[in-house]
C-alpha cells in the first residue's frame, strides 16, 4: 500500500509515545520507508534502541552525532519525506511550531518540510481543552496541517477525557488513505503564475507586486493529487521542487503565451493564476534612458490576451480555471470574465479584503461558476486556498459540461 513512500515521524515528550513502535511496524509492513526524529525529552519516554530496530534507521535526536561530528541535515530531512507525522506532539511543540521557534531537530525539520505534516496532540483533558492549547491547534490547521484528533478514555493523570492519543490503526489509516488519495494520477494540468515584466528599457519595466505564491500552491497541490504539473512561473523569489512539477520560467507576457500554447492542448486542467501585465510599451529602448532626456510619455499598448486565446480553443474534455482581481463590483466583473473567456470556473479576489491578492500569505476567494454558482470562503492561507480551489475542480469533474 505504501512502496516507495517516505514517512518522516516526529516523537515529543508524552507518555503516548509507547504507541509509536505500532505505527511504524504497520508503515513498514506497508512498504514505506521510516525515518524517526525525537526530542531530548521523548528519549525519557521510549529509547531510540527500541525504534531504530523497527524503523531499520538510526534515530536522529540531535543537530549532529557528537561521536563524528557528522550534520543531521533538517533540510534534507524535509526534503526527503512523502509525509512528517508528529504523534504524541506536546502542547508545549505545538505552541512552538505556531512561534516558529525551532530549538530542536524536530521542529527545525517542521520548518524545513515541504511535504503534508499531520500532528497528533496527547495530553492530560484540561492541557488540550485550555483555549492557548485550542488556539494552536486552530493555527496549526491554518498553517495547512492535518489535524489527528486525540480520543476520549483514561489518562495517564487517572482522569477521564479527550486526551488519549489516537490508536495505531487509525492512524494508519489516515496516511493510507491520505497518500493513496491521487485522483489526478497521470493527468497533465497547466498551471501559471507570478507576474510578467514588460521592458521599457534593458533596465527598467512595468510590472506588478505578485509573488506567484498562490500559483505555485495550486501546482503544489495538484502535483500532491498525482497529476503531472507544468508551472509556467513568471518572476519570483520563491522556489518550488516538487517531483511532479516541472517549471518553465518566462519574464515577459509574451514568453508567457508561447510557453501556455505549448502545453495548453495537452493538459486536462489549466489554472491561469499568474498576474499577468495588461499593457506594454509600445517601443522597448535597446539602451538604458537617461534622465536627462526628460521623457514625459510613456506610449503604451494592450498585452496579448492569454486567457481569451486558450478559451477559444479549449474543447469539451478540458478544464480551464481564471483568476479575477477586481476592485469595484466585484461579481459582476467576474462574472463578465468568466462567460467572455469560455472558463469553467474563475476564482475572484478583491483588493478591498484584508489580507487578500499580493504581498500576503493569506488570501480571500469567491468562486463562480457559469451555471452561476457562487461559493464564498474566508480568509485563509495560500495554501489552504490551494486546496479550496482544487477541491473545487474536482467536483467539476462529475458535472455535466
């Protein structure tokens, strides 16, 4: 069930931790790979002895051996894992991850994963009902993580109540049925994002402040689901490695139309996320203009229309997602975007919510679709959103075109 599958798992201090030897022998009767990452504390709870002869892996506790010397890499680790389960995490790890605070390996590594993190929390009843704890947990989910929730039964305090972490199998369960989950397995989808830069000069350009983060989530997340994913980026500072994606970069809105129509007829879904320039001036100077010249005009002309020009020759057995930032009647422009397009859905931001459109990791969307469907959604982060919106696509599937 799980061959070839990674499975970084992190180990806090709580008396849960016996029940880690069952989930990893259940993880490598499935045919995954275990690598097993403890903080000093859980050592107190469960010898690393125990669960590096399961796991088949030595267990890494500390920045470094300190019998060689050698680095225990949180990058590498982030990097290597399909899946980083945190079970038992602690209330006092799990106000950490929130901070940010890293002063471990494990919780350098959370920062460092690019993978799916599930967290199951264990403790005493009033621990996980007192609102800091709740607080966290609502974050954590924020953050994107996938919440394994504690069971009601006794405590190791002898009193009664939610607390218990959750047993072997079920979670188990939870990460087969998480990482067995690709209902985009072989399909091709397309998926743009970033700004476009169109040069006034070999130096200077007319742009925007996007920073291609909610594109490369949607990649992210469809390349999560299974699918082959092409990300045609425009310029950003934001780096992507996912082994489904594969990544085109382009400046111009132009480079951008060529490199869409190269891939366009061969993709399943196209989510156009990039911010793409609307207007670019009609002469590009071949050397840098001086001040002195004093140029009090900038002559310029429509960028070519992307999205439009794929509508055109979308056909029936293809899905094809737009973006719309709008500032003043909202729906209405949308809903004009989305018919004028040939689109079967557009995702519409508005540059008066808080923390929506560029320079936030959070974002706020309402979806419309031609049947003139509108679901709205409230503020979230990026990569939340992602999942929003992909879901989204996914019940466009089952509905007659």
């Amino acid at each position: 069930m799980l061959k070839g599958k990674k499975i970084l798992i992190g180990i806090t201090g709580s008396i849960a931790a016996y029940k880690i030897p069952f989930i990893i022998r259940l993880l490598k009767k499935a045919g995954a790979e275990v690598q097993v990452i403890m903080t000093p504390m859980a050592c107190d709870f469960i010898t690393p002895l125990t669960l590096s002869t399961l796991s088949e892996r030595p267990v890494l506790v500390d920045f470094y051996d300190k019998g060689d010397g050698s680095w225990h890499s949180h990058v590498d680790l982030g990097l290597w894992a399909d899946l980083y389960l945190l079970a038992p995490v602690t209330a006092n790890t799990m106000a950490k991850m929130v901070a940010g605070i890293a002063d471990n390996l494990l919780l350098t590594t959370v920062l460092s994963a690019r993978c799916p993190l599930f967290f199951a929390p264990a403790m005493d009843l009033d621990m996980y009902q007192h609102p800091s704890t709740q607080d966290n947990v609502k974050r954590l989910k924020e953050f994107g993580y996938q919440l394994i929730e504690p069971t009601k039964g006794e405590l190791a305090s002898g009193l009664h109540g939610f607390g218990r972490l959750e047993e072997p199998e079920i979670i188990f369960h939870r990460i087969v049925t998480y990482l067995n989950n690709k209902p985009l397995a072989g399909k091709k989808c397309l998926v743009t994002a970033g700004p476009t830069y169109e040069p006034i000069d070999p130096v200077r350009f007319i742009g925007n402040f996007s920073s291609g983060l909610m594109g490369i989530e949607i990649a992210n997340s469809l390349a999560g689901l299974g699918a082959q994913v092409q990300l045609v980026l425009g310029p950003s500072s934001i780096e992507v490695s996912h082994p489904n994606i594969e990544i085109e970069k382009v400046t111009t809105s132009e480079q951008m139309l060529s490199a869409c129509l190269k891939y366009f007829s061969s993709s399943y879904i196209t989510v156009m996320a990039a911010a793409v320039a609307d207007f670019k001036p009609t002469i590009v100077a071949d050397k840098k203009i001086k001040k002195a010249v004093k140029l009090s005009t900038l002559e310029l002309e429509p960028t070519s229309d992307i999205l439009a020009t794929l509508g055109k020759t979308k056909h029936d057995n293809q899905i094809l997602i737009g973006f719309a930032l709008e500032t003043n009647q909202e729906v209405a422009h949308a809903r004009k975007k989305l018919t004028a397009k040939n689109l079967d859905m557009i995702v519409l931001n508005s540059l008066n919510d808080p923390g929506a459109g560029f320079g936030y990791s959070t974002n706020k969307i309402t979806l419309l679709k031609p049947a003139g469907e509108i679901i709205s959604f409230p503020l979230k982060s990026k990569k939340e959103v992602a999942m929003d919106i992909v879901n989204a696509i996914l019940s466009l599937k089952s509905q007659p075109k």
